[in-house]
C-alpha cells in the first residue's frame, strides 16, 4: 500500500509529501501522528537544510480533516482529547522544526490544511488554490495553538471573519490577508517553492536558525533588552560561518559556510 504520508530526502532539500489522492489529501489522525518523526528526521540529517510539505500529485494540499474517522475518533472527550493531542503535537513539531520550513500550497487547502500550512514559516501558494477553516460549520471550534498561529499571521479582523463564516475563499484573497506569502501562477506552488528553498540553503545555515530563534522570541514577548535576544546576536560573531562569512565580503568571492 502506498503511504498516506512520506519523506523525500535529496539534499538540500527535505520534502514531507502528503500522497492521499482519494481524499484530497484529507487528513488522517495516523499521517498527523507521522509528522513529528518526520520532522525529527530532517532536523537530525546535516544534507537537509529547509523543509517543504506539499501534496505531490494528488492535486490537493489538504482538504481538511478525514471527515469518516470522526464518528470514532470524537466519540468521547477522551478519545478527542487524544486526537487534538496528537494533532497538536505533529503542529508543534513542525512550528518549532530548527530549519526554515515551507507549504506549497496547490488546490484545496481547508481546515487542517491552513493547520498545517499556517505551521511554516513561509506559504507559497498558486492561483488555483482554495483555502478556508470550518470549524464553525461543523459545531466546533478551532484549537488555541491554529488559533494562535492564525492570529499572528493575519490578525483578529480576518481571523474572526474566515473563522465566523468558515467560507471558501481564493488565492488573491489569501494573498491579500497575508495568509499567504507568496502567490504564483497555476501550476507553479511547488517549482517555486523549491526555488525559494534552494537560495535559502545558500545562506548561513547559523544565521538562518537564529533568525527563527529570534522571530519567535519577539513573538512570545522578547523586548528590545531582553538578554537571550543579545546573546543570541553577540553569538553570531564567534559562529563558525561568520568566520568565513565576512572575509568572503572583503575578499570579493562566494562564502564557504560550513555550519550543519
């Protein structure tokens, strides 16, 4: 049986795949439980340096949640409490990945999918894409860490909007509410990504982790004072890359990073 869920490794990149055709890529709680593993995998492996999650050739990113598992799975608040944990977790997981992480974002993207999506750092998406987060629809309400994630990207107005309506709308709307970054003709979510994820691994793999240890300070509170955020910058200047990195300025040729 072809898996609901895998890696591809081919250094520099890491590509989580979601590979559910049958069902847009809804997603099952067993491909959410995956996740973490996978990302541990990329976070330990020195060839892999940015992350993408995209839905291959199925023609989706993710429709949501695997609406036949919720009669079970919802049963109890046991059981859905065991289920948003798990969800949770594979969220987390990926928020927190050490390396920059990217959605490529083709098709449906709905519910678990902006989930899922809104956990990178970076949203590449195409024009055909579709997005919307329908809890509302179905009687529930979006988790705190969705919620979160939801608010900081796009604010309370439009996170109040897409969340009391739970409407479907276009790329260019999402574009413009800045759930998304950047948006791309039909067809082209994935070649871009790749791209992006490409330039990336050129640069200092040091200052790229730091530079996501230092948004998500500011995000939780980090003030212009704050010492981890000095020391973290202070770092920077005894790093193995800037070692390199500033006599490949004055010496007028590309650097040599070699921090993994």
């Amino acid at each position: 049986m072809t898996a609901s869920i895998r890696m591809d490794l081919a250094a520099p990149l890491a590509e989580i795949v979601l590979n559910k055709p049958q069902k847009r890529n809804a997603l099952s709680i067993d491909m959410w439980a995956k996740i973490p593993d996978l990302v541990d995998q990329v976070a330990a492996d020195p060839g892999a340096k940015v992350l993408l999650i995209h839905g291959g050739d199925t023609g989706a990113f993710a429709a949501g949640a695997d609406i036949s598992e919720f009669e079970k799975t919802y049963s109890t608040k046991a059981s859905a409490k065991a289920a948003g944990d798990t969800i949770a977790a594979a969220l987390n997981a990926l928020e927190h990945c050490s390396k920059p992480t990217i959605a490529a974002i083709e098709g449906a993207c709905v519910g678990g999918g902006v989930s899922l999506a809104m956990a990178c750092d970076i949203r590449v998406a195409s024009a055909r894409s579709k997005f919307g987060v329908t809890p509302a629809r179905l009687g529930l309400v979006y988790p705190v860490g969705d919620t979160r994630r939801l608010l900081e990207a796009i604010g309370p107005g439009a996170a109040k909007d897409i969340l009391f309506t739970g409407r479907i709308f276009l790329a260019e709307e999402a574009k413009e509410m800045k759930l998304i970054d950047r948006l791309v003709e039909e067809g082209r979510a994935l070649a871009t990504a790749r791209a992006l994820a490409r330039d990336i691994s050129e640069s200092s793999q040091w200052s790229t982790r730091a530079i996501k240890s230092m948004i998500k300070g500011l995000q939780s509170g980090w003030s212009d004072a704050d010492n981890q955020a000095a020391e973290l910058f202070v770092e920077g200047f005894s790093n193995e890359d800037f070692q390199d990195g500033y006599r490949a300025f004055l010496e007028k040729r590309a650097p040599k990073f070699t921090f993994k």
